[in-house]
C-alpha cells in the first residue's frame, strides 16, 4: 500500500511545486516508511520486485540534470540500500 501511495503522490508532480512531491514522496514517504519496510524485507526476489517498482515511478525527468554517477539528495539512502 506504501507503494501505490507513493505511485498516487509521484502523479502529482507537474500540478504541484516539484519539491513539495519530492519532499513528501521521497523525503516523507520512501525514506521513512517505505525504506524501512525494505531494509526488513529478506533480500531475493520479492525485494529486487519492491525496488523496481519505487524506480519505476519516480519521473524521469528529475534525473536529467544530474551528473553521471549522482543520484538526487533524497535517494541516497534507497541507492545504498541497492548496493547491498
């Protein structure tokens, strides 16, 4: 359910200031609800289908702008989370 309200919020983007959707859905959402479901969540398929399903929401375009290799601010925790 954290999932598809995460999906609901990212909708908003384009409507709403864009760092007010990255604040709730990213800041609020994912890296206080979402990732901590993760972090516990057993590592194998199931978790690798949870995490392309965060990656597949997000808009593409807050991507554009950054350097090879960075991520935005409010993703570093979920992209640590990734490596391990």
């Amino acid at each position: 359910s954290f999932l598809q309200l995460l999906s609901n919020v990212v909708l908003w983007d384009g409507i709403v200031q864009e760092d007010t959707v990255r604040d709730l859905g990213l800041s609020k959402l994912l890296n206080r609800y979402l990732l901590l479901k993760l972090l516990n969540t057993p590592p194998g398929p199931d978790n690798i289908e949870k995490c392309n399903k965060v990656v597949a929401c997000l808009p593409e375009r807050w991507f554009q702008d950054l350097k090879s290799g960075s991520t935005l601010p409010e993703l570093v925790n979920f992209c640590q989370h990734l490596l391990r």
